[in-house]
C-alpha cells in the first residue's frame, strides 16, 4: 500500500491526505478512550464497527437532505470524506437525561426530557472541552450566528431522523455528540456534518430492557463492550458478513 501523508492523529480516528485535492481518508482505529483520555483501552473491532455505521447513518442522512463530510468507504476501517473545516464545537443533543445531565443537575438517569436539548462544549481538550453557550460562540468567532442556526436546525433534524430510524430497530436514541464543518466549494461555503456517528459518541439503549449498547459499556466498565457496539450493527443490518473474525482490518496502513 502507498504510503500516505498522516495529517492528525485523534484519540479514535487518523486522518490521512486523500487520493484528491479537497478530500481526506479517515481511519477508525479500536483505541478507545474516555473522560478526556484519562481511561484508555481497546474495543477490538470497534474501528471496522464505527465505519461501517457512520457510513450507514451519514448515507441515510444524506438522502433526507442533511449535507455530510462522507463521500465513501474505502476498505474495512477507512472511508474517504471532504475536506472541511472543523468548527470547534461539540453538539450534543439530548432526548433523556443521562451523563453529564444527570450528574450536573441531579436528574435521574432515563428521564424523559420533555423536549430535545441542544447543547454546545467548546472542543478545546487542554480545558476539557467547557459547555459554552451562543454568546460565547459569537463572541469568539467560533461561529457566527447564521452559522450557529444552521447547525441547530440540523442537528434536530439529524435528531429526529435517528431517533425515528433507531426506534425502528428497537434502540433509544438517548442523546449523542456531534460535530460540524465549513465546506468550502469555489465561492460558496456550506456547513456540513463531519467526524462521525457511532456508539463511540451516541447513548443506545435497547427500548425494552434498558440495556446500553454504546461506549458507557466502556466508560463504566460493564463488560461486553464489543457486543454492545455489534449489536447496533446487527440491528441496522451492516454487520460485516465475517463477523468479528474479519474485524482487524488491513495491515500496513501507515
Ligand atoms: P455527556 O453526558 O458525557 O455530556 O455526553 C453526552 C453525549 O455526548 C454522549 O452520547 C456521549 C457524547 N460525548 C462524546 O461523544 N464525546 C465527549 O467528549 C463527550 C463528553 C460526550
């Protein structure tokens, strides 16, 4: 395989230059991490699970209309995206309180929220990423405020459209994280949706038993975490027909 040129290595993700001027190959690894990499692991598997269900949700959001960074999967771990600019925030969107809602303001973990939330954390991990407001975004020039509707009114819509998809499959889409970028083609600049959606930045409980199917398994060690991130696989369809013995991917990427 050609060497590439490495652009950024993440905690869950490398960036390589791309085959083309304006795009890039992102390679899902199986590290996994959590509380700002203060608890690191692996999930084996998890890198070929987390492209083939971003790929899966971008190409489904992409038919409704959601503009996305994805153009295609390249291989077992590796798919080719646009190259955009990362605002530097994170959204997250919530529908019942778990995590970081919970614990803040001492609501029990699986109420239902009487309306979606949108929140914003400045993606900035030497601060550990602060929940910030509009103000602060504005004020900084993090984004602009036409900016900041665009990207709320599809992060709802990405919202809407998974909670709907997930529940068919029998998953609750409890909240997720996700993160957008500046497109920029001739004179036109786009937001876009970017990085990925997976159970790495997803709550997935199972909508009859409560049971979580998503990287909480890792945080709060509950074992079984490769099953968890495989079954949300296997309820969308796009297990990898090998299975878990064809999960390790290509070797030699670098
Ligand atoms: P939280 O409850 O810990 O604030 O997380 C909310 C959602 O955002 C949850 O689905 C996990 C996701 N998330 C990330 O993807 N990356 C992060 O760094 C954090 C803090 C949360």
């Amino acid at each position: 395989m050609a060497r590439r040129r490495q652009l950024f290595e993440g905690k869950a993700k490398i960036l390589f230059e791309g085959p083309e001027p304006g795009t890039l190959v992102q390679y899902f690894k199986d590290d996994a991490s959590a509380f700002n990499a203060q608890k690191k692991g692996t999930i084996t598997g998890k890198g070929v699970l987390n492209n083939r269900i971003s790929e899966y949700l971008m190409m489904r959001l992409a038919e409704i209309g959601v503009p996305t960074h994805f153009i295609r999967r390249l291989n077992m771990r590796e798919q080719l995206i646009r190259e955009v600019e990362i605002i530097p925030l994170e959204i997250v969107v919530r529908n019942v309180a778990a995590g970081s809602l919970a614990t803040r303001l001492g609501i029990q973990e699986g109420t239902r929220l009487p309306r979606s939330i949108v929140e914003y954390y400045y993606k900035n991990s030497a601060l550990n990423n602060p929940m910030v407001c509009e103000e602060h975004i504005t004020c900084f020039g993090w984004a602009a405020t036409q900016d900041l509707d665009d990207i709320v009114a599809l992060a709802l819509r990405v919202n809407d459209f998974l909670t709907g998809l997930f529940l068919g499959v029998g998953i609750t889409l409890v909240d997720f994280k996700i993160e957008f970028g500046r497109l920029f083609e001739n004179d036109d600049m786009r937001i876009v949706l970017a990085d990925e959606i997976s159970p790495d930045n997803c709550r997935l409980w199972d909508t009859k038993t409560g049971e979580k199917m998503d990287k909480d398994r890792f945080r709060r060690d509950l074992g079984k975490v490769e099953e968890g991130y495989q079954e949300v696989a296997r309820r969308l369809g796009i297990l990898p027909e090998a299975g878990i013995r064809d999960m390790k991917g290509p070797e030699g990427l670098q």
